[in-house]
C-alpha cells in the first residue's frame, strides 16, 4: 500500500522473475482499477491467469499474454469479485537472452506496477476525485 485516502488507495506490485512452482499475483475485483506499468523489462512476458482454480492444469493453460508497455495506463473495470492476476515469465527467445545474465540483480528483472483501485460511485462522480492525485492517475 503507498496511499490511502477515502474513496481510493494507491498500491504498488512488483512481479518477481517466476520460479517453476511459483504463483501468479491474484486481485479480486471488487473496485476499479488503474494499472500504470513503472517498468516492465524487455526480456519479460506477462500472462493474465486464466479460468478455473488457479494453479490447475485447466487454468494454466488458458493463461493468455497481455501487451503491457512500459510507461502506458490501463483501466479494469469492476467486475463484482472475480479474480483478475498476473504471472512473469522471461522471454526464452534469442533476441532477449543477452538481457539475462547470471549477474542481472533480481530488482533487474522485476515488473513495477502502479494500482490505482477506485469504487465504482466515485469514478461516475468525477467530483469526489481529490485534486492532488499524480498526473498519471488523471
């Protein structure tokens, strides 16, 4: 959590290099969301999970690649509770091997993300919106 005030809160992910085993970073989307993507290395891909019990077979396999950009904001609307995440994985194509080194420090390789989470009543009343927020969340 970076900031909390009233109607909207400010959290900060950062997605590890994924480990065989590991598992994906999951949201229940009960509010609004802003995704501003702080940096996503070249060499990274970023699945979205996918429909089942996460960490099935089932799930697993419908996991589909999102096209994030460094740099770029994207908005998930409410969707009453259900499950949104995401999992990092390195590209194992040759072009990005040379971006992966036995020495690439781990906060290297990491995926940054900004989330802006916001309840549907204030996103419809653009009022209630403070005046002080950073100039990517507007």
């Amino acid at each position: 959590l970076v900031k909390r005030n009233g109607d909207y809160s400010v959290w900060k992910l950062v997605l590890p290099r994924y480990v065989r085993g590991g598992d994906p970073i999951v949201e229940y989307r009960n509010n609004h969301r802003i995704l501003f993507i702080e940096k996503i290395p070249k060499s990274s891909i970023v699945f979205s999970i996918g429909k089942g019990i996460i960490g099935s077979a089932a799930e697993e396999n419908s996991r589909k690649k999102v096209d994030w950009e460094e740099g770029r904001s994207y908005f998930f609307p409410c969707l009453k509770g259900i499950a949104c995440g995401w999992i990092h994985k390195q590209d194992g194509s040759e072009n990005n091997k040379s971006d992966v080194t036995a020495n690439s420090a781990d906060s290297d390789m990491e995926v940054v993300i900004y989330m802006l989470k916001v309840s549907s009543e204030v996103i419809d009343d653009g009022e209630k919106l403070p005046t002080n927020m950073p100039q990517w969340v507007k």
